[in-house]
C-alpha cells in the first residue's frame, strides 16, 4: 500500500540522528523521517525497511516541511523537502507488520532511540501518494497576517493598527495627513486652492525628516524566520542628500533590517547584515528609482526573507529582479521595535525620511511573487 507521512519540524540541534515519525515493525523501525548526523554535515532523511533517501541541509532553529512518501505502484521511496524533492528515490520494500506508531523516537534492539529534539508540528499520515504540485503546496507555510497600519489618523500621538493590534506611536515631527474634502479643480475656480489625496484610503503619515517617525512597541516581524513585510512611501524632495530609511527593525548593535534611499545610486536597498555586531558584513539589494520630489503615488517597496531558501528580496512597485535577490544563510533575531522613517546609528538613530509613508503591512512568512503585488493597497491581499 502506498503511503505518506509530513511534518513541520524546527530542530534544536544537528549534530546526531534524531527522529520525527516511526512505526515499529518487529522490534525495529518499518519506516523513519527524520535527520541523520554525517559528513560532510546533516542531512534529512526517510528510511522504509533497509532502504534510506536523503537529502537537504537541516539548520537548528531552522523549521522544514518534510514528505517521507512510499509509492507502491513503483515500489520507490521518496523524500520532500520544503516541497522539493531531494535525492534519489530507491526502490524499496515495506515491512510485513506495522506496530505502534511514535512520534520522536525509533525502536532499536534494545528500546527506543534517537529522540527528537526541538519542536514537531501538523503531523499527518496519509494511505496515498501525492503529486509533485501537492508536495510543493504541502511544503508552503502560509504567511500570516501580524499587523496592517493604514495611517489614516492618529489619536494622542498613537495611530492604531487595523484590527485593534499593536499601534503604532508616533514621534516629533511625524504627524497624519488627511488632505481635504475639497473636490474643486483651480482650473475651473481660480479661488479653489488644489490640495492632493492621501498615497492610500483617507491619510498618509507625513515625515518632517529630522526627528519625524513612527515605532511599535516592540519587533512586529521574527527577523530569524521567513518574514514579509511592505510600505508604501513617498520622497518629499527631487534631489535628497543624505540616504533615508523607511522601515527598520534592530538588535542590540545594528538593524536586523533596513529599506533606504541611497542617493548616490538612485536607488532603493535592502540591507541585512549577516550578524548583530557593530561593522558586520552586509547583504545589500537594490533597485532604481528616481526621487519623488513630493509628486505622484510613490512607490511600493516590499521586503521578503524566505528561510527556507535563504533568499532575501526587494520588490519595488510588485516586482524583484537578480539584481534586488541575494543569499543569507542565517537571519538571526532582532529585539528592537519596528521603526518607520529611522534606522538605527551607533547608539542612536539616523537617516531620517523626509516624506511621507502609508500602508505598513507586516506577515510571518514569505510571500509569493503573485501575492506581492497585492500589497500596498487598503485590503489585504489573498493569501489562497
């Protein structure tokens, strides 16, 4: 009979073999999905009988979707990972009985072994194969909605979050910018004095660039984990000086993240430094961009770390190319509150934005490329 068992596991460490699922068959595992310690370094695994396929890099603290499957139309074994294949798939044979099945441990000769540990989630059995297009959704984490900031208004400095979540608080020189009801064209009424709309919905945040800005109360995003999270801004001047952050989020000795204009290249950049220390080698994306200088609908900038695949990308306007996607290995955890309009500089903060801000959205999880181009507007996008 074809089967398949999947998991979300985060493992706490790597360095010796470790089992998510087993079934006992006469005194020893009659399949096994799990991790294996060996050179050059771990790997994921799914064993059935005396046949094993592994493959993919487990990292502690790193979660994996993993699909241990038996086809026995082919009689092969086959093992997913975040959705993709890895290995070869061998042919194998099942065990004549099925005992108990475990969670976290194998049967051995003399008891079980190799016990799980870290964290094991959504652990499901199935009497059937899947198809590589169910693999890959299987694998997906769905990203969740943590915090929408529409930046409409503001009451006693605090401007709220959509649904009653952490607000944001609001600094000297920030304030909510409401336009006006005023519908008249100075064209037609040499008396009407034209006042432009808001980027989104009713208000904007508005940003004086010396000491304007906005914080949460803490980090919104888990810098350590796949995270996305997108603004909508506006540059108030054509030609700025100074580089100027839009969205940070630090740790102890630098941002964990930062979205800047960089002047002096016309462009927008991610930057992600490898590690939470003062000098620390930086990841740095872009993508180019002309000022505002205060006129238009600005632009879209959306950021993505998708841990699975150790891939951080920038999108402007919807849309990322190679030169705004890099590699980091290891994201690691910041501490510090979401900022909007500064980042962090020595034991203070810098590079304030002069302009104007909307529409902050923040998700656990990475976003597809055809979900990214939903964010941005009033309404979330739908993450099916």
């Amino acid at each position: 009979m074809s089967a398949r068992t999947t998991a979300r596991v985060r493992p706490a460490e790597t360095g010796r073999n470790m089992t998510v699922a087993s079934q006992d068959a006469d005194g020893k595992p009659g399949f096994s999905l799990g991790l294996r310690s060996q050179d050059p370094g771990p790997v994921w695994s799914f064993a059935m009988g005396g046949t094993r396929v592994s493959g993919g890099a487990p990292e502690t603290g790193e979660w994996a979707h993993l699909l241990g499957l038996y086809d026995a139309e082919t009689g092969r074994a086959q093992l997913y990972v975040n959705g993709h294949e890895v290995g070869t798939a061998p042919e194998a044979k099942p065990a004549t009985t099925a005992d108990a099945f475990q969670i976290g441990r194998a049967r051995g000769t003399t008891g079980y072994r190799d016990r799980w540990h870290g964290d094991i989630g959504d652990v499901q059995v199935h009497d059937r194969v899947v198809v590589p297009d169910e693999a890959a959704e299987l694998g997906r984490r769905k990203p969740k909605l943590l915090g929408h900031w529409s930046l409409e208004n503001a009451a006693d400095g605090v401007s709220p979050e959509q649904s009653d979540g952490a607000p944001l608080r609001l600094g000297t020189g920030a304030s909510i910018y409401r336009g006006s009801d005023n519908s008249c064209i100075p064209e037609i009424d040499p008396d009407c004095t034209y006042v432009p709309p808001p980027l989104a919905g009713d208000g904007h945040l508005r940003l004086d660039g010396e000491t304007g800005h906005a914080a949460a109360d803490g980090p919104v995003v888990d810098t350590g984990d796949s995270f996305t999270i997108g603004v909508v801004v506006r540059l108030a001047d054509s030609e700025p000086a100074p580089p100027m952050t839009v969205l940070s989020q630090a740790g102890e000795h630098t941002d964990a993240f930062k979205v800047r204009y960089e002047p002096s290249t016309y462009s927008w950049q991610l930057v992600m430094p490898e590690k939470d220390e003062v000098g620390a080698h930086e990841r740095v994306v872009s993508q180019i961009s002309g000022a505002d200088g205060g006129e238009g609908q600005g632009h879209r900038l959306t950021v993505v770390y998708d841990d699975g695949t150790d891939l951080i990308k920038l999108y402007l306007d919807g849309y990322t190319n190679d030169e705004a996607t890099a590699t980091l290995p290891n994201g690691w955890h910041s501490t510090g509150a979401l900022q909007i309009g500064r980042g962090k500089a020595g034991d203070g903060w810098g590079e304030y934005l002069h302009g104007d801000v909307d529409e902050v959205q923040a998700y656990s999880g990475a976003l597809r490329d055809e979900d990214v181009t939903g964010l941005g507007w009033t309404t979330d996008p739908c993450l099916c």
